[in-house]
C-alpha cells in the first residue's frame, strides 16, 4: 500500500530533513497528490488557539511547531468524523531531562505516529473512500534552549486543565492532549485513534511485535482486531482501571505529566483519556512496533515499518463503502 510506503519514508528520513516545517511542507505535497485537504498553523496561531501544552514542548527549538491538519470528507451523508491524532515529535532530546546519547540516535522516529495518520490519509484519499476522515499533527523538536520548559513548570492546555511537569522526557502525551482537544472542539471528530512512540516501557511489556492499547469502548476495540486479523497487525488491550488514573493525579495542578515506574504504558495512555470528552477512542502506543532493527519479512526491511497504516484504513473502509 502506498500510504505504508509514505510513512516508511517519512520516519526514515532524518531529523534535518524531516522537521515540524518541512513536515507541513510535505503534507501539502501529499495533498496535492493524494487529493485530501490540508491546513498549516503557525506557532503564532498554535499559542491563538491556546494549544498551552503542546506550543512548550515545542518553544525551545529553534525549528518552530507547526499543527498540520488533513481532512477528506467524503461522505456528505453523514455525521460521523473520524479521528486520528499523531505524534509528531520530529526528534525528541528528552529536553532538560535529558536522553542518553544511545538512546537518542533513532529519535529521528519520534514522528512514527504522525507518519501513520499522514500515510493513512494518503490511501483514504487516494482510493476515494466514502467517509469523513479529519487527521492532526501537533509536529514539533523537543530541545534544549534557554526557554525550553523545564521539571517542576505548571503548564495549560488547550481544554483549560494544569498540567505538572516532572519529566521534560514524558512530552508526547502533553503535544497529543492539546491534539486530541483541537480535533474534537474544532473539526468536530466523532470517535478518535491516537497513534504514538509513547513509551519504553510498551517495549518493555510487549516487545517489537505487538501495539500496546488503551480503550474506553469495547466495541470500538473490537473493530480494531477484528481489522487487524486481516492486516497481520498485532494489538493487544492493557488494563484501564480507576487505580491507574490515580497515578496522573497531582497535589498542585490537575494532572502530572508522570505516573512513577509502574504501569507507565497504561498511566502515559491514561493521560490522555482525561482528554477525550467521552468520545469512543482507542490509543495505540507503538513504540515497539514502529521500527525494526532487522529486516521482518520480504516486505519489510530495517528501519521504520508503517505500523498500523493496514489496520487504520481497513477499520475506515469497512465503515463506509467506496464512492461510484
């Protein structure tokens, strides 16, 4: 497919090729191409538009954020908007709380997530499909300047809730809350996909094979599976429960951006669930599926994989059939 190949491209490339600018750029490119829409905001309308938590992950680069939304709205009949949100952290130091240089050195694939919405939009568009699909990127560099935001800050965001910071590290879910926030309020999604390298600890819990998974409704994950049968993708549900979300709780502001060293893929994904106004929703960490060290079969070599492209467009095909 060739919104698998985009994506592949897209994270492959390196981090001063591919930053939050260049990014839009070839989202634009792709627009054009593909034949979905495209809209840029600048870092001046990201803080317009109160994006607090996401424009302070990205305010310490001299490489300046850019919110890069696409839409294909192909079926006037209905109401339902589909949602997909993507990390799009184009490379991430760690920022104060810096990274180990041997962990730094495949940053360039922080962007994984915003790559697999954008190669998802190109195949929507590309094949005409009959629904109304709306993607957002919050694209930034997390670095380290003299205005980077630092541990310890309090932090807005978007949907009016604190923020505390205790790990500089722990940036994706702070950019993807004001994402999430944005796709719902603005474009109206009805149900939302979020796709991020979220956390270490995915690999840690299901290695190189298998999406780590967050849900609100079972129905919703259903379909997920029931796609990915058919794909070859591998998900699998992590617990959700009420002694999670304690965890994200803080004494001095309404959230920390940090749950402790236990159960951090279910806490990072439970974070943004604060978020998500009770729409239908799934979280797919991929930090473990996003990119293989060694070549995974005869389609898919070293380097970035495309997961889950597949599975995204078959859940949204299956929803809606072609247009004549």
């Amino acid at each position: 497919m060739d919104g698998v190949i985009e994506a592949r491209n897209l994270v492959n490339e390196p981090a001063n090729v591919i930053y939050p600018e260049t990014l839009a750029d070839r989202v634009e490119e792709l627009a054009k191409e593909k034949g979905f829409e495209v809209e840029i905001f600048d870092e001046e309308q990201i803080q317009a538009l109160g994006m607090k938590a996401f424009y302070e992950v990205g305010k310490g680069s001299e490489r300046k954020p850019r919110l890069i939304v696409m839409r294909h709205m192909g079926d006037s009949e209905s109401k339902e908007i589909f949602g997909l949100v993507g990390k799009g952290l184009t490379f991430d130091t760690g920022g104060y709380s810096l990274k180990p240089t041997a962990s730094m050195d495949t940053m360039k694939s922080d962007m994984a997530g915003a790559a697999a919405v954008i190669g998802t939009m190109c195949a929507i568009a590309q094949n005409n499909i009959k629904a109304n699909v709306v993607a957002v990127v919050a694209a930034c560099e997390n670095a380290i300047s003299g205005i980077s935001y630092k541990p310890g800050d309090i932090i807005g965001s978007m949907a009016g809730k604190t923020i505390e910071v205790l790990n500089t590290d722990a940036e994706g879910r702070l950019t993807l809350v004001d994402a999430v926030t944005y796709i719902i309020q603005k474009e109206n999604a009805t149900r939302i996909v979020d796709v991020a390298t979220l956390t270490g600890a995915a690999l840690v819990a299901l290695g190189t094979t298998t999406t780590a998974v967050i849900s609100n409704n079972d129905e919703f994950y259903d379909e997920l599976v029931g796609e990915a049968a058919k794909t070859g993708e591998k998900f699998w549900r992590l617990p959700d429960y009420d002694d999670y979300k304690k965890l994200i709780k803080s004494e001095i502001a309404d959230l920390k951006n940090l749950g402790g060293r236990n159960a951090g893929t279910i806490t990072a994904g439970l974070f943004i669930g604060e978020f998500i106004e009770g729409k239908p929703w799934l979280h797919l960490d991929i930090a473990g599926t996003s990119w293989a060290e060694g070549s995974l079969n005869e389609y898919a070599g070293k380097g970035a994989t495309g997961v889950p492209v597949m599975t995204l467009y078959s859940m949204i095909e299956k929803r809606k059939h072609c247009k004549n």
